[in-house]
C-alpha cells in the first residue's frame, strides 16, 4: 500500500470513526531500547545479513545394530524439545544397515538442540539429545557389552618426563612433585609422598601413596606389568592402569581414584569408598563392596567377582559385571544398560534400580523389597527361576520384560507392575498376586511359552525373549508399528514444519521497490508444512496450510512459493489453490507456466480468502476496528516421481508475494531468488539494491528488507507502527547479525511493548 494512500485512509477512518491511528500512536510511549535509533534506516545492519531467524541443519543418522532382524529398517523421529516431555515432531524417516538417513533440517536460531529417536522393529527406541550445528553427524550404535574402550586414551609413558629412574630392588620413596619411572624391573617398596610413579616395565612389591593434602599418582601403562602385594591410598591418590595389574590387597579412602583400561586382578575382599573406573577387565576373587556416601563405580568393560557383591553407593553399568555369589543392593542407585549376572541371589533392598536396555539375572531367587523403586525401560529384562516382588515397578518406553522360570510372585494388593512390562511364569499365573488387579497400564501376565514383548539376545542380553514379528502389510520395508501408511506402500513417513501442531509466519512489506513503513504487517500469513515421504526417504506429497492473519494494504497481493530445487515437470500435480483473477496460467500439472523453477501459486489476490468486518481495506491492523477472518488455504503438491528430500530443501521453500496484480513484480525474502516471470527492470529502482550479478536480492542500499519468516506464529504491531518499536530487541538482533537475541520476537519479560502489539478487539 503506497504511504500516500494509508494516509489519506487513515485520516478519513479517524474522523467517521473516532479513532485516530496517528493520535494513538503519538500519545503512547515508545520505547527504543538503543539510543540513535530513531527509524529503521538508523540501523546498521551488515550487507551479508540474511534476515532469516531460521538455520539449516544438515542431519546425517545411521545405526550400527547386529542384532536387529537382516534388512529390519528403523525409523527416526526429529523433534523440537524432549518428546518425553511433550517436544513436538519435526520430521520422520528410515535407517538401517548401510542405509542412513540423510535430510537438510531447518530450525529457529535460538534452538540450542534437537531430540533424535531411534525406533526398531523390535520396539526398542532409544532418545538422544544433541547440540545444533551446521552438521549433525550420529550413529546409534548397540552397545556390546565387552571392554567398550573410549574413543581417545591418553596414555603416558616412559620415553619423556621423568625425574628419575627406577631399577633393581629397594626401597624408595617419590616426593617433592617428582616423577619417578619403571622401564625395566624393580622390586621392593615404593613409598609415594607427593609426585608420580610410572611402570612400564615390571614392578613387584608393595605401594603406600599419599599424605594429607599431596597429590600422588601411579601409573601402569600398557607395556607395564605389575604384581603389588599391598596397595594403600589415601587421600588425593589416583590409580591409572593401562597393562597388567594384580594386586593382593587394596587399601582406599573416600577420594582416592582407580581407573582401569588393561586387566586388573585383585586377589583378596575389595572394599572402596572412593570412585573406580573400569573400562577394561577387572577381576576381584573375593568379595566386593561399594560403601560410603561418595562410593561409585563406573564400568564400561567386563568384571568378575568370585563372592558377594555389595553395593551401598552409586553403580553405573555399561558393560557385564558377573558375580558368582550374591547381589546385594542395599541403598543409593544403579543405573544398568547392560548386563549384571548373579549366580545365587538378587535383592534389591531399599534403592533405585534404572535400566535402559538392561538386563539382570539371578540363577536362584531374586527379591524386590518394600522400599525398592525399581523402573525397566526400552526392553530391559529380569530374570529368575523364582521372582518375588514387594513393592512397584514401573515400565516406560518400549516393552521390558520379567522373565520367571519357576514362580513369581507379588506381595500386597497395593504392589502393582505398571506401564509396558510383560511378565512371564510357566503357566502365566502367580503363586501370590493376580492378574488383572496387580498390573496397571498395559503390564501382562502371560505363559513362556506365548511371550510376545521381544528382546533380542546380544552381548548385553545373551537370554532374549520372544520372537520378533515383523509385520508389513504395504511391503514397502517399514513395519507396521513404524509406517504412518501400513496399507500405503508409496508412503511410510510424516514431517511437520515448524514441527506438528505448530504454526509460522511469513510478513512482508508489499511497496517494494520502494520501502515502506516497516510495520511489516501488510501480509502476515501463518503456515504449517506437511511432508510425506516413503520407505526411501524420498518426498512423495507436500500439503501446506496456509491461513492470512493480516493485510495491512489496500493492495490486491497475490502468495506463492517456488521449489528452487526442481523443475516444473518434476510435480505431478497441484490441488487446492484460488484463481479469480486471470492472470495466473498453468501448465497441466497445476504449476505456473513460463518457469523455469517449479512455482505454485496458493491464491492470486488475497480478497479471494479473506472476510472483512465493515469498509475498511486493512484488514486485523487497526486498533478498536472489528477484526475479520480468513480462509484456511489447503495445498497440496504431489510427486509421480518421489523426490530427494535433502535436494528439495526444507520448507517454507521459496515463498513470494505478487503485487497488486502485477504478475511482473515479486516480492521475496533477502537474496531469495525470484521466479522466471519476475521483471528485472524493477531490480536495482526505487529503494531497492538487488544486484542479480552477484545474487543480491530483495535488500534495500542500508539492507533493509521486505520479509521474512518467523517459525513461531508472529505478532505484528498495528498499522505504521514500525517493527523496531514493538520489539525491544530487534534492532540488537539485526545489528548483530543474529547473534545476539536470536529469539527477539518471542512474547518474553521485556521483549514487547505491548501497546504496539496488534490484539483482537
């Protein structure tokens, strides 16, 4: 709308209407958060700026799952904030064996992160959170369970940085800070005060470390071998073996550190109260006990204990622990993602028991107490000959299961199994308990024999459960569990953008080329993409929705978009658009002809859709004028021949305003480029600086634009009032060039002056 016209409408609506825009405007106070900026052209915004308050993601995802059934594809979900704690879905697709799943994501600038979930054909989904950034390489890979090593040890050694050198038989005593090398053979006693002790060679004998407030460390590296008769640590005393050690007796207090990368052997009762690493293999031949407020033990490898394991501090299992005696958990918490196996008893005493795809078996009776707060997730398994449970246990995520080869039981009508757990007797009773009145939320009873929650066996679950089902009734290659189509084999998947059950906006200026009062509210349409892809990752329909919120313009502005990446042929129809006007020609697929981009038209004058409420030519801008409503506009564009999704880009693709009937004259966001049928005379006129040569487009000479898209539903200040004065950070975020408030135009404490802001009479 040219500024000649708003204001002569705008002077006549004041006087038939009492209600004087420009006297609204002037008695409001309008707070400019930077000093000097008094108007747009104030701004200093860089010539590279884009404008966009979106980034694009290029997503890379693949599996590495042996146990999965041969050719099973999985499925991947993408998802704006946790989906546990109602994160919205984004987008959809396939993964598998040497089959990644490989999209271009586009998100909000502010988002710090995604939520990537992993579904199988088995059930299995596994969650996982990682930062933005221009790629996103990951790899859901299954965990082994034997010696998982770190991706990068530093390990040290002999060749460099030592103080003094070890050899023969004695006794010696490390000191002073000093840093004191094995690289060939002692033996005798090593007293470490305060400093290092490096072993790559062969050491027997016996160790004391550590004194009040001096650090001591001993190392045993890989070529390293070492036989320590007695070990005591103090305090600030850490142990890091690399080779071989077997030690008689350990002695540790509360902060003294182990940590194990090689094989240790510890021949007598280990008791720690400190923290101990293992990710190698770890041998205790007798009894192990954690104790104490700080104890812990972090396993990533394999260990084995001959007797009973205690456990009174926190254990977080990645690997196999195998007791041949009892498993005794008395108090803290166990997080288990692999495999602790007991060849007498489990109790699970007064504690918390967390596993994610964990297993726990007992070759005699395992026992949960009153008190224990037990939670099985993502095909977690317990099993026993003989199962009794005294209190709670909650499933969540995919199917677990309680596996009981001879009985089970559940003490008191007040103990429930809850959520997706299957338990299973020989003949699918209880000895104590009953069915249905102690299972909630989808737990079951059932006999072995018809087990119907599957768990694969692998190296962290050597038992397994039931037998897979995979069942596609489309034979497209996606089971019916995961396929948004199970009867539809041209379709699996289903994206959302901005994500399901959420809207953007587009907003745009309509006087291009020349500027116009920035109130960027001359056409604020919101939108939601619905993208169908098929078994192949490939884009078979895209059905936006679309819904004119405002018009603050006398203009008869047309909307579309172009799919930069694609030729008109490559669409195999178009449905859902509004012609009355005559000036949009089609080919028979339903695109706009003469392009040389594939180019939808939604409607070609946005009075076709919109319902105003009395004379007025603004429509939902104006202060205390009755508001009006639009027309949602339902498109939908399909593919004969499906497309790749990462060659097509993400939604909202393209889109463009046309002015006023002006086929010729189009309006896009910053550098976006234009359709075939836009005429280049206007590039470079009036207060535009487009320079096609190099790609500019769309950006005044002070690069100023003309619109943008907000991926949350936008709102937009009355008419002339420009955007800097109803977002108190906009122009430190264009100044920036994005980097600092990237989430200006959300309605946070400080970010609006609300008297600017657009409300519905």
């Amino acid at each position: 709308m040219k500024l000649l016209e708003k204001f002569l409408f705008v002077s006549t609506l004041c006087v038939s209407l009492s209600v004087i825009l420009l006297v609204y405007g002037c008695k409001k106070t309008i707070e400019i958060r930077e000093p000097g900026i008094g108007s747009m052209d104030d701004l200093n915004v860089h010539p590279t700026f884009d404008w966009q308050t979106t980034k694009e993601i290029d997503l890379l995802v693949s599996t590495d799952y042996p146990s999965l059934p041969a050719g099973a594809l999985s499925r991947i979900s993408v998802y704006k904030g946790n989906p546990g704690t109602g994160g919205k879905l984004m987008k959809q697709g396939s993964v598998g064996v040497n089959y990644s799943f490989h999209t271009r994501i586009r998100v909000s600038t502010a988002d710090s992160s995604l939520f990537l979930q992993l579904a199988t054909v088995t059930g299995y989904t596994e969650t996982v959170e990682l930062p933005t950034a221009k790629l996103i390489n990951y790899i859901f890979s299954e965990q082994v369970g034997k010696k998982i090593t770190p991706a990068h040890v530093d390990e040290p050694d002999c060749t460099s940085g030592c103080d003094s050198i070890l050899t023969g038989t004695g006794i010696a005593v490390v000191d002073n800070g000093l840093v004191y090398c094995i690289t060939d053979s002692y033996s005798g006693h090593v007293t470490m005060k305060d400093g290092t002790l490096k072993i790559c060679g062969t050491f027997s004998g016996t160790i004391s470390m550590g004194q009040v407030d001096k650090p001591c460390t001993l190392i045993v590296s890989s070529t390293g071998t070492v036989a320590i008769s007695s070990l005591g640590m103090t305090r600030n005393c850490s142990f890091f073996i690399y080779g071989s050690a077997s030690v008689g007796n350990i002695s540790m207090i509360s902060n003294a550190y182990l940590q194990n990368y090689g094989t240790l052997t510890i021949s007598n009762n280990f008791s720690h109260p400190g923290m101990v690493r293992n990710f190698g293999e770890m041998i205790v031949n007798g009894k192990y006990s954690i104790t104490g407020t700080n104890s812990e033990l972090e396993n990533l490898g394999t260990i084995s204990i001959s007797s009973d394991w205690d456990i009174a501090g926190y254990v977080h299992n990645y690997g196999s622990v195998e007791v041949f005696g009892n498993i005794n958990f008395i108090s803290k918490t166990v997080y288990n993602d692999c495999m602790i196996y007991a060849h007498q008893q489990v109790v699970f005493n007064t504690m918390v028991y967390l596993s994610n795809n964990g297993y726990i078996k007992s070759n005699m009776e395992m026992t949960v107490t009153n008190g224990a707060n037990i939670t099985l997730e993502n095909q977690s398994m317990l099993s026993a000959p003989v199962f009794v449970m005294n209190s709670t246990i909650t499933g969540t995520g995919s199917s677990s299961v309680i596996k009981c080869a001879v009985s089970g039981s559940i003490i008191g009508s007040q103990k429930f199994l809850t959520g997706p757990i299957e338990m299973l007797t020989p003949d699918g009773t209880l000895q104590s308990g009953s069915f249905p009145e102690n299972f909630l939320k989808g737990a079951s009873l059932l006999p072995l024999a018809d087990a119907t929650a599957y768990i694969p066996s692998g190296a962290c679950n050597p038992e397994g459960s039931g037998q897979p089902t995979v069942l596609d009734s489309d034979g497209d290659g996606i089971s019916n569990q995961l396929d948004a189509f199970p009867t539809d084999g041209t379709r699996a998947f289903l994206s959302w953008y901005p994500a399901a059950s959420s809207f953007g906006s587009l907003i745009f200026e309509d006087l291009w080329p020349y500027k116009g009062d920035y109130d960027m509210n001359d056409a604020v349409i919101d939108y939601q993409f619905k993208v169908i892809t098929n078994a192949r990752n490939q884009v078979v329909d895209i059905q936006p929705k679309f819904y004119l919120r405002a018009a603050g313009a006398a203009l008869k502005n047309g909307f579309g978009l172009q799919l930069d990446g694609l030729l008109p042929e490559m669409v195999g129809s178009v449905e859902g658009y509004i012609y009355k006007f005559g000036y949009i020609h089609l080919n028979e697929n339903g695109t706009e002809s003469s392009q040389e981009r594939a180019v939808i038209i939604v409607w070609d004058n946005a009075d076709n859709i919109i319902h105003r409420v009395g004379p007025s030519s603004m429509f939902n801008t104006l202060p205390d004028y009755p508001a009006g409503y639009s027309d949602s506009v339902y498109i939908r564009i399909h593919f004969s021949v499906p497309q790749d999704q990462y060659t097509l880009g993400p939604p909202p693709y393209n889109p463009f305003l046309i002015k006023n009937l002006d086929r010729g004259v189009e309006i896009h966001m910053p550098d976006y480029i234009p359709t075939s049928l836009a005429n280049p005379i206007y590039f470079g006129s009036g207060e535009d600086d487009s320079d096609p040569a190099i790609g500019r487009y769309y950006k005044t000479a002070k690069n100023l634009l003309w619109a943008t898209n907000i991926t949350e539903k936008y709102d937009y200040t009355y008419e002339t009032i420009a955007i800097l004065y109803g977002y108190n950070h906009f122009a430190e975020w264009c100044q920036a060039s994005g980097n600092s408030y990237p989430n200006w135009y959300l309605n946070l404490p400080g970010y609006r002056n609300e008297h600017t802001i657009y409300k519905i009479p």
